[in-house]
C-alpha cells in the first residue's frame, strides 16, 4: 500500500501524462461547449414571447451561433484527426467525454426560454387534440377558437399557433409523440423537450452501432453529437424534426444488416414523421432484388403501413385548408438555390408557372439521385451510408425551405461524409436568424438579397471544391491492370 502523502489517488506513472495530453483539447471542447449553452440560457428570458421583436437581443445571439457553429466545423475534425492518429488516445475516454459535454449541453438548455422559435406551439396543440382521440387533420386550431370549452392552458397554445388557419402539416407518427408528451404532461413544453432528449438519445445510440458496423470510430459521433447547431433546435427550439431520426436510422442499420422487411416497416414509420425518407427507399430495397418473396413481402410491408398512416390525412380531405397543400406549393425560406431556379424556370414557363416548375425540377432531380445511387448494390454499411447522405444533401440543397434545424437531416450522415462545405452549415445557417432582427425594421429586402447570399455562397464555393478534390483523388488512384 501507498504511504500517505507518497503515491495515495494518484494516478500510475505516465498515464496522467497520456491522459492530459490526449483528453485536454476535448475536455476544453466540451467545456466550450457547455459555456456557450450557459450563454445561451442566460441570455434566452431576454427572448419571451410577450417581448415585442424589436427589443430581443437577437443580432448577438445570431453571431454567438454563427460563431459556435464555425469554431465547432473547424475544430471538431482536426480533434477527430488527432485522436485517431494518436496511439495513446482512448476512444473510450474519449467517447465518454463527447457524450457527457453534450448531455451537459442539452440539459442546461431544457429550462431556457425558446429563443425565435414558437412551432413547439402547434406540437401541443395538436398533441391534446391526438391525445383526445380526435382527427388533427380534421380541423384547424382556429375553427376551435369560439370553444367554449378551452381550458386556460389551452386558449394560450392556441393563441400562439402559427398558421392557425391552416390544418395541421405533421404525419401520423409525428403526432404519435406529441401525443405522448401531452400524457406525460398536458400543455407542456417540459414534457414535450423530455420526449425530444429521449429521441436524441436515441438516435446517438444508433448512429454509434452504425459506425461500429460501419468500421468507423466512434469518436466521429461528435460531429453530431457536439454540432452546435442541432444542440440549439432541439434543446432550446424543440424542433419536431428528431421524431424521424431514430427510425430512420434503423432503417439504415438493418437494410445494411440483410433485414429488409423489418428496414422497410422502419422506414415507413420514419415516413410517418416526415414524408421526405420516402426518397431513401430504393437504397433500403436494394438488397431484396435478388429475392422476389423478400421484395414483395417489404414492399407490401411499406404500403400497409403507409396506407395506415394516409389514411386519417386523406379522409379529412385534401384542400387549400391543408398544411401540406400550403407547404408544396408555396413554402419557400432562406434557399438561394430555389430564387434563381425560379427565375430561369420564368424565362421558360413564365412567372405564373414558374414555382411550380422549379418545385417539380427539384422534385426530380432528387428521385433521380435517389435511383441513381441504389444502381449499383452495396457491400458495406460504409457504402449504404455514404450514399444516404448523398440523398439528404441533394434534398436539402435543393428544397425551397432551408430552415436551419432542417440540418438536423443531414447531421447524422455528417460522421460518414464530414466534407468541409457540409460541416460549414452549422455556422452559415444560423444567418436566418438576422430575418428577426431585419423584419420589424422594415428592412428584410437586406436578408432576402444579401443574408441569404452571405450564407450560402461559400457553403457551395467549398462543396464545389470538396468535389473537385474527391474526383481528383480518384483519377489519381492506380489503374487495376
């Protein structure tokens, strides 16, 4: 045994060396990382929602996100690099320390006053509604406005639902967990942030047993566990959006697995929350096309539970009142992508049609990668998930909408493609933000025509050049002889 004073709780000789000089520029990551959410709820009762928007600090909080996010898309693969190629490094440690600083960062937010956003609102309102065992899609929160039946608590979410006008857009599994937060808590922000937190959870579960099965470190987890970016939308905006990560990552991992009726019945579920993984189902398909028995059981898997989930949406009839019939057709924010496809579909079709062009241009090109893509069979989890991400970017990139917590699509694909121009998002997105700052100003034409510009021309400009060096580093490789 150690004498008292010569050796007693210290660590073994060297090992404190190895783990300060591996763990120390992740422990002051983390610690980075969890001040900034500090900040972040400290500063957030300044964004009440009975403030008026012109007095909310939100230039300043723009700028901190902007520059967590840039700090976060420069910093987090060189930490990566570093840990992989040292010898003493631990990922185990290290892993421990990603999650614990990221746990840490989300659970300082749960408390923290929504900062810009209020679609947490309609969550819970649609939550009670589902919960009630009544049709969401039936009705619009303002045709239960004269209610004389609206509890206190109800006729404040009410008064704060966006577009109340208009029926509510979120799929059937959507609902399923505002629902759920309604049970655990009616009208509860608190509950609803608890089933998002369980769902986040859920998703770095399975994105570390895709990167195990993929043959990668676990320690690229970071690039979404740690994204700034993610950590606010979700922790502190309580965005819905998780709700179709966990199953659709599922999805993945057993179509990559050889188990694609169960990939399949994943991902309709994922389709349930949002309609968009519906684009990734010629990749999960892919393997049963040597087995006609296995292709018709999942495609007939998919179907049932698709037609399941349409059909409380279709009986409540498809109308100019719909949510979704508003999004596809005129839903457009923060893409300047979207205005100049638009202006050239004009010179063509005229200004009339010219949405409505751009809208179905899109539309097809990102069929056309999601076919192209599943051409080839693939042999690796690596390979399912590469070409995923190659799917969700040309999605995102593409769609009229570019809502900065719509990143929390592509975030989980980030550990399989960490291209520079994609980690970039995380700190050029938060520019949408300054449309607050713009707007009550009477000046948003300075957003519309220089902000949207400011943050997506070096995104493409570094996307373009990840490219030229990707095709690059192929035409260098050896010919096979």
């Amino acid at each position: 045994m150690a004498r008292s004073g010569q050796g007693a709780g210290r660590l073994p000789q060297g090992l404190s060396t190895i783990v300060t000089r591996s763990h120390a520029p992740w422990i002051i990551g983390g610690g980075a990382l969890i001040s900034a959410a500090i900040l972040l709820a400290w500063m957030s009762p300044r964004f009440a929602y009975d403030i008026d928007l012109m007095n909310k600090p939100v230039l300043w909080v723009a700028a901190g996100l902007i520059a967590a996010g840039l700090i976060y898309a420069a910093a987090t693969p060189n930490l990566i690099a570093h840990t992989l190629d040292r010898r003493d490094a631990f990922p185990a440690s290290v892993l421990a320390i990603i999650i614990s600083a990221g746990i840490g960062a989300r659970l300082i937010l749960f408390a923290s006053e929504p900062v810009l956003e209020d679609d947490f609102y309609r969550y819970l309102w649609d939550g009670a509604v589902t919960a009630g065992g009544s049709n969401p899609y039936a009705i619009a929160p303002a045709d239960a406005a004269a209610s004389p039946n609206l509890s206190p608590d109800a006729a404040r979410v009410l008064d704060r639902v966006g577009h109340a006008d208009l029926r509510t857009i979120y799929p059937p599994a959507a609902q399923a967990a505002f629902a759920a937060a309604h049970l655990l808590a009616p009208w509860s922000l608190t509950a609803w942030r608890s089933i998002v937190l369980l769902l986040d959870v859920a998703t770095l579960a399975l994105l570390l047993l895709l990167l195990k099965d993929a043959g990668r470190s676990p320690v690229w987890s970071a690039l979404y566990w740690w994204n700034p970016l993610v950590i606010f939308s979700l922790a502190n905006g309580a965005h819905m959006d998780i709700v179709v990560l966990p199953p659709l990552l599922l999805a993945l991992l057993l179509a990559a697995r050889g188990r694609t009726v169960f990939a399949t019945a994943a991902l309709a579920v994922a389709v349930g929350a949002k309609i968009w993984p519906v684009l990734l189902l010629p990749l999960v398909l892919r393997p049963a096309l040597k087995s006609p028995a296995r292709l018709i059981a999942a495609t007939s898997v998919l179907v049932a539970l698709i037609a399941l989930q349409a059909w409380p949406i279709l009986a409540s009839g498809i109308d100019q009142s719909s949510g979704f019939v508003a999004y596809a057709q005129s839903w457009r924010r923060n893409s300047a992508l979207f205005p100049a496809v638009e202006t050239m579909a004009s010179w063509i079709a005229g200004s009339d049609l010219a949405g409505t062009v751009s809208r179905a241009a899109l539309a097809l090109l990102c069929g056309a990668v999601a076919l192209a893509v599943a051409w080839r069979p693939y042999t690796t989890t690596g390979q399912l998930m590469t070409r995923a991400a190659l799917v969700v970017a040309t999605l995102f990139l593409a769609a009229p909408a570019q809502y900065p917590w719509y990143l929390l699509w592509l975030a989980p694909f980030l550990p399989f493609v960490p291209l520079p121009g994609l980690l970039l998002l995380a700190g050029t997105l938060p520019l949408y933000y300054t449309a607050f700052h713009f707007a009550p100003r009477q000046q948003i034409n300075i957003y519309n025509e220089i902000v949207v510009w400011l943050a997506w021309l070096p995104v493409w400009a570094l996307l373009a050049r990840d490219l030229w060096r990707l095709r690059r580093a192929r035409s260098d490789e050896p010919v096979p002889t």
